[in-house]
C-alpha cells in the first residue's frame, strides 16, 4: 500500500503513521502537514529513521500540492485526518475551521478525482478515508440509544458543523464522481501525543503543574473515550476491508462523565507522582460552561465488528493508566509544545 496522510503530525495523524509503518505490507508513507499549532514534527520522530516515509510541509489547502503527490508517490489510499479540532477554538473563532475543515477537504477530493481522471487504471483500487467525528451527530439524552451510521446529523458546534460539512462533501464525491470513498465517525480519543487543550492531557498537564484542573458546568457531560490504538487499528480495518460509499461508526464502549475522568486521573497520579500532601482532586474547579455544550456521545460500533471485524483491544481502565504514565515519562515532549502560543490560548480560554 502507497498511502498519503494528510494531518500526519498531529495526534491521531502521527499514532497512524506508527501503527502502518509497523506493518510490512506498508510499501510507502507520505506525510502532508501544514504543521500548524497542532502539528508538531517531533511526533514523527520515529517515522522519518524509516525509509518508506517521506514528510512534506504544506496546506491541504494547495490543490496543486496535494494533487502533485498522488501522481508523483503514485498514491494508492489517501487517509484524511487534517483538520482544526478543538471545538473551544471553532467557538471563539469559527472561520479557520470552515477554511481548514471545508474548503480543505474539497481541495484534497478534488486532487484525488483529478488524479485518477489521469489515471483511470487506479480508480477501482483507490481508496478515500475520510477520518471525522461522532460530532457530527449532535448530542444524546441519559436514555437515548448510541450513535450509529443511521443516526441524523445534528451538529451543535461551528467544529462539529465543519466536520458534517466535510462528510457530506465526501458523501457527494463518491455519488457523482464514483470516488472510492469511506467515511468514519469516531469517539473522544485519548492516548501519547494528544495536544493539552484537550481535555485528558491539559488536566494531567495542569495538575503537575499544580494549577487548577477546570471542569466545565456541572462535569455530568458524557464522552464515549477511545484509546487511540484502537482508533487506528480500525482505520487501518476500514481501509483495508471497508466498502466503498460505507460509513463506519468507530467507539469505545466507555462512557465517562468528565468528572469521572478527571477524578480517574486524579487517582492515578496520587499513586504515581503523589504530591507533598493532599490529593490532585483538592486543585478540581467548576468554571463557565462551554456554550452549546452536548450532553452525551456515545457510539454503538456494532457495524464495524459485524461486517468487519474489529473491536477495540483496551479498556478505559488500561488505556487511561497508560496514557498518564506516558505524559508522565514524556515531559520535554510537553514542555516543548506548551510554550509560546500555547499560553496564549490558556489564557484567553481560561481567563
Ligand atoms: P490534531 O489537531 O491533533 O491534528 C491536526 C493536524 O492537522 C495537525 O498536525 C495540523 O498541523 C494539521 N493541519 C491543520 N490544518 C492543516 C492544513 N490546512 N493542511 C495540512 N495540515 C493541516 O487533530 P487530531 O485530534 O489528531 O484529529 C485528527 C482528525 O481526526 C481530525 O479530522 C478530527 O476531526 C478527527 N477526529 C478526532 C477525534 C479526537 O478525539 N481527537 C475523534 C474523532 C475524529
Ligand atoms: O467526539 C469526538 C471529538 O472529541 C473530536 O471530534 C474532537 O476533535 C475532540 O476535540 C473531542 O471533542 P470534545 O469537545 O468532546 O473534547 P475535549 O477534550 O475538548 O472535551 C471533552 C469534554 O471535557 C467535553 O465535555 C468538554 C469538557 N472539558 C474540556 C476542557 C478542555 C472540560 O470540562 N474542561 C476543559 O478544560
């Protein structure tokens, strides 16, 4: 397999990059990054000693770019995880998100369609992995039944509206164009090199730190967590077995009240890195809620067990305790991508 990656420096991005250069049917990897805030090359840093991979700094935005190095890496699946992904930054700043999100995932559908009307050969065997979010399906009540791939789009964020604006563009290439598209729609994933502004990592950072860990209204607010392992392993199923046209609903059976989760976290470094005195929980704060906040995700992935059998191989107990102990041992990685524009961000956020 001849893959292009677009979004390969940030965290799903990069812990993809690694799980397909472990496999030997892997014959080349190119990366395609703008290397924005998120972005950060030292995630790739085991890849680029592999010969097979090849990293390219520049813009899904660049049709031309993009479009170039499907010819020229003669590329045989493109794996699309580029995006703005924080949902509290499409609040406070929606634009980038349509442009990233939107205008980005047309360019890179467009180059892949221009590419194979240059090489015919390839359409059948060409693949289209559009890498979104269970975002798009809005929120659960306590009793609703789980996401699945008939559920209605709902989104509730500016974030959650680009993504469903992207999936629907997917969608629409594979009707009108016959592109071999497949889309997933995936749980809150957690694990290395997930950036801290998301919610698992910025509160392991901040309870080090010994600052306030900030829990948004009343902390009830339920995620369906995903170790990213799994999510990969079933990216790389879907490519591989996936019916072209198909969406799969990918998730990981453990639902969590963020309270819950920070509590959890709380625990874990009492027991590896406990303070002077006291427990993390005593730095636990209530703070503004986050507007238009969804209630409840949570996804039934029975599909994709079904038809194509995967099923993820960690639980949240496992994942969650591995995952501290991987910010615990990977400090200079944090102390690196915390610098700079990232205090920016906190501030404003959390002012
Ligand atoms: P991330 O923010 O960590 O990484 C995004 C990457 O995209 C970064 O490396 C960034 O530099 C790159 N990028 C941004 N704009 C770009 C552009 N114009 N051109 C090229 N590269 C650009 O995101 P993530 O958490 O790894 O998410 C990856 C994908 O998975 C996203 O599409 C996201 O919607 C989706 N997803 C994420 C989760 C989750 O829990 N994190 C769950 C489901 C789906
Ligand atoms: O569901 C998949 C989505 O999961 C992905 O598509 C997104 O890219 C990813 O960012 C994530 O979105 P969430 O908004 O669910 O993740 P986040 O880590 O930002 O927040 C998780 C929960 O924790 C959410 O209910 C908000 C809450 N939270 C978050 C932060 C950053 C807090 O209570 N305090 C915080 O400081």
């Amino acid at each position: 397999m001849r893959i292009l990656v677009t979004g390969g420096a940030g965290f799903i991005g990069a812990n993809f990059v690694t799980h397909l250069l472990s496999t030997a049917a892997i014959e080349r990897v190119v990366v395609v990054d703008a290397l924005t805030y998120a972005g950060n090359l030292e995630n790739l840093a085991g890849a680029h000693r592999d010969p097979r991979f090849r990293f390219v700094k520049g813009s899904i935005l660049d049709r031309g770019l993009v479009e170039d190095l499907l010819a020229a890496e003669d590329i045989g699946v493109v794996a699309h995880f580029a995006a703005e992904s924080h949902v509290d930054r499409s609040i406070r700043g929606p634009e980038a998100f349509i442009e990233t999100n939107v205008t980005g995932t047309l360019r890179v559908l467009e180059a892949a369609r221009a590419h194979l009307n240059a090489r015919p050969d390839k359409k059948d065997s060409f693949r289209f992995l559009h890498v979104s979010t269970d975002e798009v399906f809005g929120t659960l009540g306590p009793t609703d039944p789980k996401f699945s791939e008939d559920t209605p789009y709902s989104p509730n964020s500016p974030y959650a509206a680009s993504k469903a604006a992207s999936d629907h563009l997917v969608r629409a290439w594979h009707e009108t164009y016959g592109l071999n598209t497949l889309i997933s729609n995936c749980s809150n994933n957690y694990g290395p090199l997930q950036f801290p502004e998301k919610l698992i990592p910025l509160i392991i950072h901040n309870a080090l730190a010994g600052k306030s860990l900030p829990i948004y209204g009343d902390g009830q607010q339920i995620r369906d967590w995903l170790y990213v392992g799994d999510h990969c392993s079933a990216l790389a199923t879907i490519i591989a077995r996936g019916k072209p046209g198909e969406t799969y609903a990918v998730g990981g059976n453990s639902e969590r009240a963020n309270l819950d989760v920070v509590g959890t976290i709380c625990d874990l470094l009492d027991h590896h890195r406990p303070r002077n005195s006291g427990s993390y929980r005593d730095q636990i704060a209530f703070v503004a809620d986050r507007p238009g906040h969804d209630r409840r995700y949570a996804i039934d992935a029975s599909k994709l067990e079904r038809e194509l059998g995967w099923k993820p191989e960690r639980n949240f107990s496992s994942g969650i305790e591995a995952t501290v102990l991987w910010y615990l041992n990977n400090g200079e990685w944090v102390n690196n991508v915390t610098s700079g524009a990232y205090r920016d961000w906190v501030a404003e956020q959390y002012a």
